[in-house]
C-alpha cells in the first residue's frame, strides 16, 4: 500500500480481497476414519524404492509424488482419502496472494490429539497435516488458478521431542502431479498479471531447515492446530470445530469448553471485529512462532538490526507485550525508532519491517510479495493508537487465601474513589472453588464487611438466605462472576458503598480450614463517573501448595491502567502483625496462565524509584529500603490479570499482598 491517504471503499476491497484467499470447504459430517492408503515417511538407509531426504543412515524415505502418497483418491479433483479431514483456522498466514486448503488425519487407531483450552496441544505420533497452495496467475481471476504447491507435516514416533517433519511436493507444468522438492527447498517464477500488469513472481519451496525454524518447540509444532485457531464453525457452517473433534473422537476429552469460554483468533480482514484484535490475531498467526519468549537468539528473537524482542501472541496483553514503544534489540538507524510508536509510522519498525521485501523482510522466509491489505491495517492501528481514550476502571478485585483453623480469619480490605455511592457485589466463596480444581476449600465462609470506623456493614453466612438474595443473584450474571450453587454453602452480599475504605473478614462457621475467595465487583450501572475500585489487600499464610496468597483484579475497557503491586512481609513488623512473617516475599504477575513479571526485594527493580513515588501517590506505607518487601509497578491493558505472593524458598509466613490504582 502506498503511503497515500486511503478511503474507505478501498479499504473494504482489501478485505474482500483478502478474506477470499481462504476458500470455504466442501460440507461434510466429521467422522474418525484411519486412513489406510497413506504413505507415511519412514527413517531408513537411503535405498529402496522411494526419494530420499539427506544421506545415511538417518536418511527419511519419502514417496516421489505426490500421487504415492496416498492422501488424495483422485489428484484431479484433489479429493482426499478416507480418513484426512478438511479444517479451517480462524488467522490467516500470509503466502504471497496464495489460497490454501488443510486436511489433518491420525494414522495411529485410537490415538488423540491432547486438548488444551489454551496453547499448543499435544501431537500423537502418526499425526499428518496437509496444506495445498493454489495461486492465481492473473490476481481476482479464478479461472487462471494454478496448483503449486502441497505440504506434508508428520509427528514421527523417531523425533522423541515431539517435533515433526516436512516435507513438499512441487506441481508440474501439466497439473496431473506433483514430485518431492529437495532436502535444501527450491524456486519457481510464475508470470503473474495484477492490474493488467504481467510481472514476475518468485515462489519460494522451503527446506527442511526453513520449515523447522517456524514449526519450533516454542511456538509449537503445528501453528494452525490448537484450541485459538480451530475455535470457529467447521466446513458445515454450524458445528464448532473444536466439538466437532471431541465427538468424533479425536480429542483425548469427549467434551470442551463452550466456544465463548475459549479464546479465538479472528480473520484480519473480518471488519466485524475490533481493530486491535484483528492486528493482534494477524500478529499472533505471522510473528509469533519467533516473536515469544524461548526463542533462541540474540535479543531472544534473531541478528537483524532494528529488531524489537517483543511478544506477538494475542494472549499476552497489550501492555506487557513490548510493542507500543517497545526497544529495539538492535537499534541501528533513528534513536527514536521503536517496535511501534502511536501515531508514528516512520518510527515504527514493525510497519516497515512488514513493508520491507529483502534481506530485513518480516517474516524473514518464504515470501517474496508485499501484504498490502495487512500494511494498510496496520497503519490504521498506528494511527488509533494516538488517539485518546477514556480512563479505565478496575471492575473486580478478589483475594485468596486460607482461612479457618489455624489460618484464623483473612482480612482483605478495598477502597472505593471520591464520587456517588455505588452497588458492590461482595462473595466469600468456598465451596465454589470446587468447581475450578480447589479441593481442599472452605466448607462454609462467614462474610463480614466493615466500614473504615470498624462498624460492621452487612454479615451473611449462605448467600441464599440473604434478603435480597435475588438481587445478588442478577447483578453476579449482570457483572460475570460464575454462579454460586443455589443450596450452596458461600456468602455474599450486594450493598451500596460510599467512597472510603472497607474491610472485609472471611471467618469460618464451623472453625474448619480451608482456601476461600474474596471478590469485591462494581455492581454499579450508573455513570461512569462515580466512585470506583481503587485497591485491595489481603492478609493471609503464604507458603508452599495451597497456602498461596491470590488476588486478582480487572481491569475495563479504555486506557491502560498503570497499578501498583506488593507482597509486605517483613514490613508488617512495624504494625504489631504476629509473626511468624513471610521472610522473603515473591510477588508475580500473571495474565492466563501464564507469569510476566515478579520480583523479590523491592529496591532491586529496575523501576525502583518510579515504585517508591507510586507509593506515596496512592497513599501506601513506605517500605523499609532494604527490606526483602516486593513490588510491581506496571501498566496493564484492559482484561484479567491474578497476582501470586509466594514466599522464597518454600518458606510460610504471615503477607500483606496489595493492588493499588494509580491516579
């Protein structure tokens, strides 16, 4: 795309344009089959009747054609065998103008993929992928389509890391066959007419190397097969693929998730969807399996100069993904160039990087054509990114910990802005927790909520019986708090607050011990001007197993909210906390699953001084200077994120674990 102002209406063709490269499949009623006419590739001694990949006695033996295979009846029709199934991912992989269609089959009966809602899943040995490349020799035209390309991926029992193997078949010029490409990849120009332009086009088979470089242990074997991608309506437009898999017996579970519960990757093209999620799930599909963490290599991702060491998967939030002004691991040219800068295309190194065909291309293999359509989103996104947006709010703060027995009670406290009073919904769940793989929970939480004078506000013990048990059922649904177990043993209670601070006491009916959860929730549907979640802390064991400490905040729609997070140990001496204290505090950060910051001792970050000021901003005690107190001071972007305050070393002692809003 030229640097030049773009209207609406040609933005809408590039979409069109681009969520055409991706042909909807033939319907057809999933069913597991074993397919007994393909030819799996086979480690051997470089002799026998197929091609052979390398030389030795590692040597792979491969079909020569692609009609050996076995993977289609009729190559004419490219109909597949019986037993490789059609499928379709959510993101599009960017293949020069190229149309694809991928089939997937298990080899091995009664083998199944290893579901996970989340990231790669587990591959089976004998599992097969197959992806086929048909390109349009005169662009918009279906008629001049030409087939060039099919790819094998095989998991080998022989690749004990669970890797697999590639290898590709080249089209002949007569389009009745296709032959094995070497070990080292090869090229083919195609005459290609574009805007009644004829042109050359370098079409790029990749090696073994260059298929193992994206393929990786890290971003995982099979880009295009996991729960992100394969979370859409299958070939019949009605079935969720993921469902799909799991009824016919392809999963290791014989049911998943809900499709909503589960996350997606969306089309970049769908303008149905929010800009930023289209950029990150086109980020996620074509920089992520080398832009994340694990990758080997300088600056963690490659050599190249203006290389930001960012992370493009769409699971990592914004703020913490090291793309909105993030460094570049190897900054050659402006000072000012960063991965991204809002409102900066010049400055931005990924927009150029992607705009670049050449020895700094992004990606780096197996390309040789600009994409536009991408080019222009991309500058589209840059450019929001300037804009400004209204302030964010934390919806939901919650704390765990152990109460009951000798944990006694845990005591969390939260604070609500200057402004109008507001609806809180506050839970003290036990039982619940049950539900989310927490056995040894609290068997029936008392509830008590005090104001700042220590006068208690409201007390329940079974949520059900409160008065205006209806009214907290409704407004849990209305702010997405799972449901409580309408005979069920937690508490909770739904009251209006003024601005100030309160504390909340979960206390145990029966003096039994267990894992409870506190979750204080902006019930309020009023203006977005009153008063708000400002902070909260919880008191609690740390220690090994369950006698972790946990909270957890939301963060809503809007700018990014910058917080403050510390785990005080040993800084609650100065307040009479008997001991004994949490001696060496580890305060982490996760989003998911999945940790991106954590620190122990607070005056060892890098952002030590910004922390000390955030301190005094929000009105927090002063840590001692040398104190073995943690702390995180971040920005974080609209959504979920849970912090864990553990101590060093295995070792248990009382913690104050605190989230702070800064102004």
């Amino acid at each position: 795309m030229q640097a030049r102002p773009t209207t609406c209406a040609s933005i809408s063709l590039l979409a069109a344009l681009l969520l055409a490269t991706e042909p909807r499949l033939v319907a057809q009623t999933l069913t597991r089959e074993t397919p007994t006419t393909l030819v799996l590739p086979v480690p051997g001694t470089g002799t026998g009747g197929g091609s052979s990949m390398g030389a030795g006695a590692g040597t792979t033996i491969l079909p020569p054609t692609l009609s050996q295979t076995g993977a289609f009846t009729d190559l004419a029709r490219l109909a597949p065998a019986r037993g490789l199934v059609a499928y379709e991912p959510n993101a599009i992989l960017w293949s020069d103008h190229a149309k694809k269609t991928r089939w997937f089959a298990l080899t091995v009966p009664n083998s199944t993929f290893g579901f996970r809602p989340d990231g790669s899943w587990v591959l089976p040995v004998g599992a097969v992928w197959v992806k086929h490349f048909d390109l349009e020799l005169r662009r918009g035209d279906p008629t001049s389509t030409r087939r060039v390309e099919t790819r094998f991926l095989v998991r080998q029992a022989s690749d004990a890391e669970g890797r697999v193997t590639a290898y590709t078949y080249r089209w002949n010029d007569e389009q009745t066959d296709a032959t094995l490409v070497p070990v080292g990849g090869a090229q083919q120009i195609f005459q290609v007419t574009e805007n009644g332009v004829t042109r050359p086009q370098t079409w790029t088979f990749p090696s073994r190397l260059d298929c193992q470089m994206c393929h990786n242990a890290a971003g995982g074997p099979i880009l295009s097969f996991n729960s992100r991608q394969l979370n859409r309506a299958g070939a019949t437009g009605t079935v969720n693929q993921i469902a799909a898999l799991a009824q016919a017996g392809y999963l290791d579970v014989s049911s998943v998730p809900a499709p909503a519960t589960l996350p997606a990757l969306v089309n970049a093209a769908d303008e149905s969807q929010p800009l930023e999620r289209r950029i990150r799930s086109y980020l996620d599909v074509n920089c992520a399996q080398c832009h994340r963490p694990g990758i080997a290599g300088a600056g963690g991702f490659e050599l190249l100069g203006d290389t930001g060491a960012f992370d493009a998967r769409a699971s990592t939030p914004l703020s913490l993904a090291g793309i909105i002004d993030g460094p570049l691991s190897f900054p050659v040219g402006d000072p000012a160039h960063r991965v991204v800068v809002a409102g900066a295309n010049t400055r931005s190194q990924l927009l150029a990087r992607i705009s670049t065909r050449g020895a700094a291309q992004m990606p780096p293999l197996a390309t040789s054509e600009r994409d536009f359509a991408a080019e222009s989103l991309l500058k589209e996104w840059i450019a929001a990114l300037a804009l400004r947006l209204p302030a964010s709010r934390l919806l939901n703060l919650s704390a765990r910990a152990q109460a009951g027995g000798t944990a006694g009670t845990v005591i969390t406290g939260f604070v609500l802005a200057p402004g109008m009073p507001r609806l809180v919904l506050v839970r003290a769940v036990g039982p619940g927790l049950r539900g989310f793989d927490v056995n040894a929970a609290l068997a029936s939480p008392v509830l008590t909520v005090f104001d700042a004078t220590g006068r208690a506000i409201v007390n329940n013990t079974r949520w059900n019986t409160a008065a205006n048990s209806a009214d907290i059922r409704s407004a849990a649904a209305r702010v997405g708090a799972f449901a409580l177990a309408e005979a069920g043993t937690d508490s909770a209670a739904l009251v209006t607050l003024p601005a100030g601070a309160y504390t909340a006491h979960i206390a145990s009916a029966d003096n039994t011990a267990g894992a409870t959860l506190l979750e204080v929730y902006d019930a309020e549907t009023a203006t977005m001007g009153s008063a708000a979640l400002v902070n909260t802390s919880v008191r609690g064991i740390a220690g090994p197993g369950a006698s972790v400490v946990v909270s957890g905040l939301v963060v809503g729609p809007g700018a990014m909210k910058t917080v403050l997070i510390r785990a005080v140990g040993p800084g609650l001496a100065a307040f009479g906390v008997a001991g004994p204290l949490l001696a060496a505090p580890v305060v982490t950060l996760f989003a998911g699953s999945e940790s991106f910051h954590t620190n122990t001792r607070w005056n060892n970050a890098p952002n030590a001084a910004a922390i000390r000021i955030a301190a005094q901003q929000v009105g927090a005690f002063a840590l001692a200077e040398a104190s073995s107190d943690s702390a995180i001071l971040t920005a974080l972007s609209p959504g979920a994120y849970t912090v864990q305050a553990t101590g060093a070393n295995g070792t248990s002692g009382a913690v104050l674990l605190e989230i702070f809003e800064l102004p």
